[in-house]
C-alpha cells in the first residue's frame, strides 16, 4: 500500500508540474497579447484623432495620412516595439521607415515556414476587433528568422491595417527558466515522498518481523501439547 500511494503522489507531483508549466506560459502568451492590444489601440486612437482634424477641414485626407505615416514611423514601445501598416492590399505604407519596403506590394512574402504573412495580417486584421498571427520573422539587423506573434486592426477611415508583435521565443527563454527552478523543487518532492516510503516500509517489515515472532512464541505450547497428546490437543481446539 505503501508503494501504490507512493506511486500515486509521485504521478500526481509530475502532473501538476506540467501542468504548472503549461499554465504558466499561457499566462506569459496573455500578458504579451495584451500588451499587443493595448498599444494598437492606442495607435488607432491617435491615428482617429488625426482624422478627426480632416473631417473638421484642418487638413487635408492626404495630409492626415502624411501625419498618420510620421506617427506610426516615430512611435516605439518598450525599447524594441514598433508599428507597422498595409493596405488590405498588401502594400507597406510603414514599416519601421525602410524606403526599400514601404510603397512595395508583399502580398506574397512568406516566412521559413511558407506562411504568408500580409495574407494572414489581413485575414485577421479586417476582424471586428483585430486578431493574432504568429509566423517567423528576422529581428532588426539579424537574418536570423525568429517565431513572432502580433496584433493587427484595420483603420478604416485610412484604409490600413495596423498592426504590432512580439518575439514570443523570448517567452520560451522564460518557460525554460521556470522548468529548471520547478524540476528542482519536484525532484527535492520525488526524494521526500522516496524517503517516506522506504521509512514506512522499514516500520512496517519489523511490525512485521515483531508480530509473527510474537505469534510463534505464543504458539510453542500448543505444538508442545500435539506432541504429548494428539487427540486431547484436538478435544481442546
């Protein structure tokens, strides 16, 4: 009984590590969605408050998306973060200020894993409240491609799809950490529930041990009556 509990406290501290760790990087995934959400909406809230200057006759709707253009080439986030623009299209109208990109049609850029990314940005963009896309994407200044996840919603009144991301292999980086601290914990819990074990199992051999010697004691003038006499032995029992 003894090993069977052991087994199963073994299985149910394995189970729930893993299932810590899946939690945990679906925590880290939120955080980062949300962080995503968050600044696209406040891109898209600044780029209406620009549009809101045309429809008063400020400016005009070639000017507005001029300032449009600026703000979202000017505007970064947590040192790295940054905005990007298409037309549902496929045309970059922003994209971190690189003349080489901005003004092409990428309708059919893929990534290393032949997924088509402004294809899928525009899927999920023209949602009614945005949508993620992960696909693979080198890092500014490093050719490297590197599994990405972003956020994108379509601004209308400029007919763009605005959108932001994250490398999420930093977040594997982070699963990676938190394993090695919660394998050492599991193992120290693996080691206790052993030691318990062996220790029950050690308790119960000399109860074991104590309990039939005490038996054959008590047995021994029984066996010393069957020998006189059989037949009184069996009147008796």
């Amino acid at each position: 009984m003894a090993i069977v509990v052991s087994l199963l406290a073994l299985k149910s501290a394995n189970d729930g590590f893993s299932n810590y760790i899946k939690s945990y990087r679906q925590a880290l995934i939120s955080d980062f969605d949300a962080m995503s959400q968050k600044q696209v909406r406040q891109a898209m809230s600044m780029l209406e408050k620009i549009h809101e200057r045309h429809t008063k006759g400020e400016i005009s709707f070639d000017e507005a998306k001029k300032q449009g253009e600026e703000l979202l080439r000017g505007v970064r986030y947590d040192k790295e973060g940054y905005f990007w623009a298409y037309t549902p299209e496929g045309v970059a109208v922003v994209m971190l200020g690189k003349q080489e990109i901005e003004g092409k049609n990428r309708w059919d850029l893929q990534d290393v894993k032949g997924n088509y990314l402004i294809r899928d940005l525009k899927r999920e963009g023209l949602k009614p409240e945005g949508g993620f896309v992960e696909y693979w994407f080198p890092k500014s200044g490093d050719p490297t491609p590197l599994p990405k996840r972003s956020f994108n919603m379509y601004f209308k009144p400029f007919n763009w799809v605005v959108g932001t991301g994250n490398y999420i292999y930093d977040l594997d980086d982070m699963v990676k950490k938190a394993v090695e601290v919660n394998k050492k914990e599991l193992k120290s819990g693996i080691f206790q529930i052993v030691g318990v074990t062996v220790v029950i199992l050690i308790l119960v051999s000399f109860v074991s041990i104590f309990a039939a010697l005490r038996l054959l004691r008590l047995s021994a003038p029984s066996r010393s009556a069957w020998k006189r006499s059989p037949v009184k032995w069996l009147r008796a029992t």
